[in-house]
C-alpha cells in the first residue's frame, strides 16, 4: 500500500531520512553526457554548494551526500525544535535570503511602521515560515528547483530535470543511520568513478577528510547573480560525530569520525571486485560494539537501496499505519 508523504516523514519516530532525487531518464544530466559529449559537471558542485547554503538557512543538518551524475543522496537530520529558538527577525531574514516575500514582509523589512491589522498578518506569514524552515520538502524543493532552472537555461529547453519530487526512507536505528552513511559515501567508489572516499569528489566523505568548499566566495557569486538576495547566517558545518553517548544533550552522530572513515575505507575496499587482494582481515570494532555481523554489513553497505524495505523500513510502515488509523 502507498502511503502519503506526510506519513513518512515523522521526528517522533526518527530524526534521520535517506533522500534522493534522479534526474529525468537518468541521463547523465550532471556529468558527462556520452550521446552529446557535453560536460555538465558544474552542476555537481552547483548542488553540493546548495546543499550546505540550505542546511544553514533550515533546521535541517547533513550526514551524509553525494552528488553523483544523475541523481544526489542525502542523509539528513531533521531539527524541527531548532526553529523556536529563533526570533522573528531571523526567521525572516532565512526566508528572503531564498525569495523575496510578499509586500508586507518587504515593507517590514525597510521598516515601515504597520498598523495592528497588518502586524496581525505578518505574524501568521512569520509563523508559516517558522514551519517551512524546518520541513524537508521545502528543502528539497529550495534544492531542486533552482539546479532545474539552470540546466534548462543552460540547454535552452523546458520541462523536467528531476523524474519525481525526492524519495525519502527512514533510518529507524543506528545500524540503519550507519549502513545508509557508508552506502551514500561509497557511491562514487562503487560507480568507479573515484578510486577512494577522500577521492570521491562532491561527497561528504571527502569534504570531512579534505575540506576544499569556499562558501564565502559562493554566496558573493550567488547573491552578484540574483541567486541569492542576502545571507547573514552562519554557515553551518555537516553534522559532526560525538563519539560516544554522553549524560549531556547532544546533537551529533553517536560514533566516532575515525572509527566511521576506517568502517569506510574497509567497506570500499571489499565491496571493489579490483580490490579483493587487498582486504583488511577485520572490520573495525565498531560492528562488534553495535552487535552487527559482517557479512550482514557488507550485503548491507552495498545495496543500501534495492534491501532497505526488506530490512529497514518494516518498522517505519507499521507506525506510519498506525498514524493514519
């Protein structure tokens, strides 16, 4: 049975979501394309630099991506009490960094002095904001739309860059958080389209390992080119890893970073037919401490995608089910 989308994305169950988005026939419309030999890789880095301008403008943090030739992962964390910590003023100033707002929030924002009755407005316009800040399909939206609207224009055509909205699954465990993080990260090393992770580029794995992004110099670009009307927030990095789980409030992936870029690098070397003589004899211990069998992990890791309702998303239906009864 289908289920809405509403339905699939829920906090109260788990924070983190699986994302992807195609692109349109699959075709190689951010690489190269080898019917028309165009190179269309610019656009790879148009996405990752978004992906990191959004995150720091919506209650929303990143994991893990991966911005392949034809389609993008995300894994997302998804903040939504973040935004009550903000105050109206910021709240604001995040939305019309990405669109201009009706004339109300213009006047607002030049400091015009309203009357009650438009203050009145103002507050209900503030508080829509508030939630779409911290919901995943505007974020998507924010993401895609713009890199469609470049490549048409690039093309000189219409219609579809994206073959569907954005898929999303839950990621209901810490095993399930994990497997999908490696899964995301190795995307290139599997597609052989880099050697290794701190080779992979337009990857969080990569951007954790050698950060080489320039947000500074792209949000002067992008506001220069009416692509972005302001930005006075700080950037904010990918979601960090805590090592391990503390009495403090903590906010971060309960594993170490070393630990996870080992687990990565093992992956990538077993999973590569090329790689076999090559083989660590051990997984580092963090399989032990989560309880999870190797050859499991590794069937897992590879396959992220095609066994995730087989083995993940069980739970995630039945709350889903249960919601809408």
């Amino acid at each position: 049975m289908t289920l809405p989308r509403k339905s699939l994305v829920c906090v109260d169950d788990t924070p983190f979501y699986h994302v992807t988005s195609r692109c349109v026939r699959r075709s190689f419309l951010c690489g190269i394309d080898h019917a028309s030999g165009k190179d269309y890789s610019h656009r790879r880095l148009f996405i990752e630099q978004r992906i990191h301008l959004l995150s720091s403008l919506f209650a929303i943090d990143i994991a893990a991506y991966a911005v392949m030739s034809n389609h993008l992962h995300l894994v997302v964390k998804l903040s939504p009490d973040e935004v009550n910590d903000w105050s109206d003023q910021e709240v604001i100033a995040r939305w019309t960094s990405l669109f201009k707002g009706p004339l109300l929030v213009q006047q607002y924002l030049k400091g015009v002095v309203l009357p009650a009755a438009e203050l009145a407005v103002l507050n209900d316009i503030i508080a829509l904001y508030r939630q779409r800040l911290a919901d995943l399909g505007w974020f998507m939206k924010c993401l895609n739309e713009p890199i469609a609207r470049m490549a048409n224009q690039e093309d000189g055509c219409t219609g579809h860059f994206w073959e569907a909205r954005y898929r999303s699954q839950a990621l209901l465990s810490e095993e399930a958080l994990l497997t999908c993080m490696a899964y995301v990260d190795l995307n290139p090393v599997r597609a052989k389209m880099a050697a290794s992770p701190e080779e992979s580029d337009h990857t969080s794995i990569k951007e954790r390992i050698c950060p080489s992004l320039n947000l500074a110099e792209t949000i002067t670009n992008l506001i220069q080119s009416h692509q972005l009307n302001h930005f006075t927030v700080t950037h904010k990095p990918l979601l960090p890893f805590e090592g391990t789980v503390t009495d403090k409030e903590q906010h971060g992936i309960f594993f170490r970073l070393k630990d996870y870029l080992e687990l990565v690098d093992h992956t990538g070397r077993l999973v590569r037919k090329d790689k076999r003589g090559a083989i660590a004899l051990h997984l580092p211990p963090i399989l032990k401490r989560l309880g999870i069998d190797q050859k499991t992990w590794l069937y897992n890791a590879a396959a992220f995608e095609q066994i995730y309702r087989k083995r993940f998303a069980k739970k995630q239906n039945r709350k889903a089910e249960k919601r809408i009864a």
